[in-house]
C-alpha cells in the first residue's frame, strides 16, 4: 500500500466507522462489558520549538502516540516546513514514522481566516483545527452574549466549510479572547450547535481566571462531546516571564499543584473521544522545553504515564 493511501482521509474514516462498529464487546451472558477508558494522546510539535520535522517525527513514534499536532511560528516552525516540503513529502516523512496530521493549530489566522487551512486539513487527512476566539475582551453577562451571537454569525460561512471538508474547528479559551471564561464556553456551545464547532479546552487559562479543580470537572461535563481537544496543561507559576526550569515545569500534570482527579474523572463519565496533549509553554516562545528532543520526549512520556497511572 503506497504512503498516500495509506494516510488517505477516506480510509482513515472508514477504519474509525469500523473500530467504532466493533467497540461494543459482550460476554457470555449477552451484556455489554465495560471497555476501560484511556486517553487518546497527541503530542505539538512546538514541545520541541523549532526544531526540523525529521528530528522530531521519530521521537514522538518512540512514545506511542499516533497523531501530531502542527504548530507555526513563534510557538514551531513545522507548518511552515510543510509548506516549503509540500504535500506529497509530507505525507512521505509522516508515513515513514506510521504518524499522522491530527490537528493543525493555527492561532496566527484567527477563526475567520482558515479557508486554506481547513482544504489542507481534508488532503492530509486532519480532522481537526484549532484557532482563538476574535471579538472585543473582558466582557461579562448580556455584552458578552451579544458578542458571542456576532462571533457565531461570522463563523456560520466557515462552520460549513468545515463541514463539507470533513473537519472541525476547535476554538481555544485562551487567556484574554472573547472566548476565555467558563460562560463564553457555555454560551458559544449553546448558540451554535454544529459537531463541527467544538472546544479545546485549556485549564491553564481558567485556573488564572480563579477556577479549580471541581469547577474544571463541572465543565467538562457541561461541554461534552463536543470537547475535541484536552490541554493536560496547568498554571503553576505562569508561562509569561522567564523562570528557573523547574518553576518553568510545574506546568505540566504532576509537577504543579492542580488535582487532574476529578478532571479524569470527568473525561471518563463523558467518554472523552477527542485527543489529550500534555502541554506547556516555554519562556521564550519557539524553544524546545527542555535542551534536547530526548528530553523533551521524555518528559512529556512522564507526564503521560502519571496521568495513566490516575486513571487506573
């Protein structure tokens, strides 16, 4: 089978719709049994800064994960690489390391900007895109509101490109946005019901609007199925000013202070489908996390492990 059939959109659909016709397992009495509940991880390219696909690619096969997210500059430099590689050698470099495009991140376009991207994202074979949120900030109650409809009115035209391509477009509460509280989350959710407008939720940004654990927990539960994607990702001391590295690191699950309990918790209730990504921001922007890829693979192989060891 040659590279590109293999990361063909189409097949890959067709094996999830047969994966998913197989789940249900039945024991000898006829009842369904319980299928145990892990998370389906993807690691950002921008964990290993600018660093050339190639170098990476290999490290993140070495983990296990399957998917890749691909970030641009400042964060990375892989979306770019892409562009010079092109479609063809992409798919090739990925196809070698038996990865794939998951998501492509694309903060710098903003939610009304993705034309290109969202094409992109069907010929590689994506799913998944994630953006910001644009519109005016620090709103609260019925302006914040007002302001969601606007957003949603404007998205309208782009929700149904996604849709005709296949993808969905995930809008991060990112710290500072129109969407960054836990109300903008609810309330886009309510005023657009497409599957393909759905969250990448990222607790660093709630826990620095005053939410804890619980209340991430309760939210959780509040978006659903329609959470594509999961930053395992605290606040610890920030990501905004230079620090030692190991301050640096307590963002990451296990090393600051937040409970990820009850947020698994509440994953597993939902049956979270989407993707997990053991996340964190360096100071500054486009470095790797730790000196070299080895390291970075490795931390980000530890953080995966302590939250499989909560889930069990």
């Amino acid at each position: 089978m040659t590279i590109q059939a293999m990361m063909n959109r189409r097949g890959f659909c067709k094996l999830l719709s047969s994966a998913s016709a197989a789940a249900p397992l039945f024991n000898r009495t006829g009842r369904s049994a319980a299928i145990a509940f892990r998370l389906n991880f993807i690691i950002s390219t921008c964990m290993y800064g600018r660093l050339p696909i190639k170098e990476i690619l290999p490290e993140i096969r070495s983990t296990g994960v399957h998917a890749v997210d691909v970030w641009p500059q400042p964060h990375g430099a892989q979306r770019e690489e892409i562009e010079k590689l092109g479609f063809e050698r992409t798919l090739a470099l990925f196809g070698v390391q038996q990865l794939r495009v998951g998501c492509l991140t694309r903060y710098d376009l903003g939610p009304f900007g993705l034309a290109e991207e969202i094409a992109l994202g069907q010929r590689l074979g994506c799913g998944l895109l994630i953006t910001g949120g644009e519109g005016p900030k620090n709103l609260n109650g019925e302006p914040l509101k007002s302001a969601l409809k606007s957003f949603v009115k404007q998205m309208r035209e782009h929700i149904a490109a996604a849709e005709e391509h296949g993808v969905t477009i995930a809008i991060e509460n990112h710290g500072n946005n129109l969407i960054d509280s836990a109300d903008s989350i609810r309330w886009l959710l309510e005023l657009e019901p497409s599957p393909h407008l759905g969250v990448a939720l990222a607790p660093y940004h709630l826990q620095n609007l005053g939410l804890n654990a619980e209340e991430l927990a309760r939210l959780i539960h509040d978006i659903g199925d329609r959470l594509k994607m999961f930053y395992a990702w605290q606040y610890g001391m920030g990501c905004m000013t230079k620090l030692p590295k190991e301050q640096e690191l307590l963002q990451l699950p296990g090393r600051g202070s937040l409970d990820f309990k009850p947020i698994l918790h509440s994953l597993r209730e939902i049956n979270y489908r989407g993707f997990t990504q053991v996340f964190m921001h360096p100071v500054p922007r486009g470095i790797p996390i730790l000196p070299t890829a080895r390291e970075v693979t490795r931390e980000i192989t530890r953080s995966q492990d302590f939250l499989n060891k909560l889930l069990e």
